[in-house]
C-alpha cells in the first residue's frame, strides 16, 4: 500500500525513469520539456526573484539548506535519546535521507536537468561536428590567431598594453544576454525568459577550479567576479546558454562565442575570440604553439599574461576534486567525453565555417 513516507523516494525514481525514456526519445525531451515544460519554469524564475532579487538567490539556497540540514539533525538527535530503538532509529534515519535525495533529484530534473536529453545543437544547426585531425586542428589554431590579431586592432584606443574594462559597456550582462538571445532566435530557439548571469564573491567558483556555474535550483548563472574583464563576456554567455535549456557544456561554449560574435563592441568581440584561441591551443601539440608563440600580437600576448595574473591570487579549495566529480558528473548524464566536453566547442566552430 501507498505510504506518503516514501514520496520523495518514489519521485526520484519516477524521475531518473523518465530521464532515461527522453535520452531514447530525444525529440520527445526536445518538444515536450526544453521547448514546453521548462519555458513555463523559465517564465516563473525570470519573473520573481530573477527580476527583482538584486543578489544571486545561490547564497539563500545554501543558507536555507544550512538551516533545514541543522534541523534535521537536532530532530534526529533528540529523536535518538527518546529511547527509541537503534535499529528503528537507524530506518528512519535512511528512509529521511533517500527522502532528500529523491527530492532533489526531482526537482533538479524537473527545473532543468532533462535538457541533458535534448537534440544536439549540431542536428539542429545540420552541421557535421567531426574530429579534427592534427592539420586540421592546426589550421584553426592559425585561424583564431589571425582572428584575434584583426579582432584586437578594430578596439578603438587600444594599444599594446592590456585591454581593461574602459573599452567595455557597463551592464555587461544585459549586453551579453541580448547578444545571445539574437543567436538563439536566428537558430529557431525559442527564449523565454530573462537569465541572469550573477557576480559570486571574488574566489568562490575559483576554490573549485571553476570560472563559473549555473545552479539549477535556483534558475541562475553565475561568474567567478575575479575574473579578468577578457574572460567575462564569453563567461556570461556560456553560463546564460545553460539557463536558455542547454546542457551540454561544449554547446554552450559555441553559443557563448557566438553571442561574442554577435555584439557591436569590438572588445566584447575580440574577447570571444580571445577564449576560443585559448581553448584550440590547449588542444594543440604543445611544439606548435612554441613555434607560433613569436608571432602571437604584442597586445595579445599581454592580454594573455594579465590573465594569468589576475588568477593567480586564488587557489583550488581542495585541488584536483573538482575536475574528478564533474567529469564523473557529465558522464552521468550521458555526455561521454566528460570534463573534455567543454572542448567541443572547437568542432562545433569549425563545423559552422565549413558550412
């Protein structure tokens, strides 16, 4: 017989259920959740807290988690020095704890986690993602790094020295957002929704070896606020594109570039091309770059330095996690390259300019 203590187990189950029926049936995800279900979950967030919370709601969830994990655990305490039995206890203790963890499976599949499913962004687009082989990898490394050379020389002002936040537009998150949602209306995406692209306190997402997150409890994206100004306009994007219903990390790299792309600022510009390059060269063999290393702009090759030093105060929380539980993450949800997903924007772009 049906007994409401086991709710949240049973929707958990219903849930990763369902989750496996849309990765059969990705069109069913495609037109059923991320083109129906979740525009109405997108409508809702972008219209109460996402519109009139001036900070990112990511600090109340984790302190409304901290509360409740609180008591939770007094209640158990003080249930356990009733006189109940042990084994009884020890029941009650793990039915309230896979309780919790159906509830959030729940509601992370329901706000968002089944875009995982959704019909990749290449079917869409009817462009052929392939492998790149080692000259071919070669010829974009050549690309982008003309590209960013032209894309640098167009920043009215700017000189040798390192690009700065003056040659960029003051409500980066608005210009971003607009940029992207022009994409994504050219790519038959429908966009519901204002998405929010939220600053997180200077080195949080960098104790965890990140530049960024999109927390789906909360509908949010959010950058690292340390990050230099070159990284930030692709950063936002990408983060804004997991909210637009896109899972897959490479995806949203594409789309955070193209919304670069997009944008009638030339630094915004030159910054998507600026994080494109840095992604094709660590695919490159190292030789290559060491070669090229000398024909690199003078202004970029600062610009690349003043990266590296406005990262360098901050450090990984416990180093090496981060890379291990998100790889490990990703493959849960069926990407299956893992953590290297985020490369794929490489084959994504260059699948785009072939066609």
């Amino acid at each position: 017989m049906f007994s409401k203590k086991y709710i949240w187990i049973i929707l958990g189950i219903f849930a990763l259920i369902l989750r496996l029926v849309f990765g059969i049936f990705p069109a069913f995800c495609e037109y059923v959740y991320s083109r129906g279900f979740f525009l109405g979950i997108r409508w809702i967030i972008d219209n109460s807290w996402g519109r009139f919370m001036p900070f990112a709601m990511f600090y109340i969830f984790f302190l409304i988690m901290f509360l409740w994990a609180v008591y939770l655990l007094r209640r158990e305490i003080i249930r356990r020095k009733s006189g109940i039995k042990r084994r009884v206890w020890w029941k009650r203790f793990g039915i309230n704890i896979a309780n919790f963890t159906g509830g959030l499976v729940f509601f992370f599949m329901f706000l968002w986690g089944f875009n995982y499913a959704r019909i990749p962004i290449e079917k869409t687009m009817g462009i052929d993602a392939r492998e790149l082989d080692s000259l071919e990898l070669r010829a974009e490394a050549d690309y982008i790094t003309a590209q960013c050379s032209l894309g640098r020389a167009e920043i009215v002002g700017a000189d040798s020295f390192e690009i700065d936040a003056k040659f960029f537009p003051e409500n980066l998150e608005d210009e971003m957002r607009s940029c992207l949602v022009s994409v994504l209306k050219d790519l038959g995406y429908p966009t519901i929704g204002r998405v929010r692209g939220r600053l997180l306190y200077p080195g949080l997402l960098y104790g965890f070896n990140s530049s960024g997150v999109y927390w789906p409890f909360t509908g949010e994206g959010h950058i690292e606020s340390a990050l230099h100004i070159l990284q930030k306009p692709f950063t936002i994007a990408h983060e804004m594109s997991h909210g637009y219903g896109f899972g897959d990390e490479g995806t949203c790299n594409f789309l955070g570039y193209m919304a670069c792309m997009r944008s009638k600022n030339a630094a915004i510009r030159y910054a998507g091309y600026l994080s494109y390059w840095r992604y094709v060269f660590s695919e490159v063999d190292p030789d290559y770059y060491q070669k090229n290393r000398p024909l690199i702009d003078r202004g970029m090759f600062n610009d690349l330095e003043a990266i590296r030093r406005e990262m360098k105060p901050y450090f990984e929380f416990i180093p090496g996690f981060h890379e291990v539980a998100y790889d490990a993450y990703l493959r849960m949800q069926g990407i299956r390259d893992g953590i290297q997903n985020y490369d794929r924007m490489i084959l994504l772009v260059a699948a785009m300019r072939r066609k």
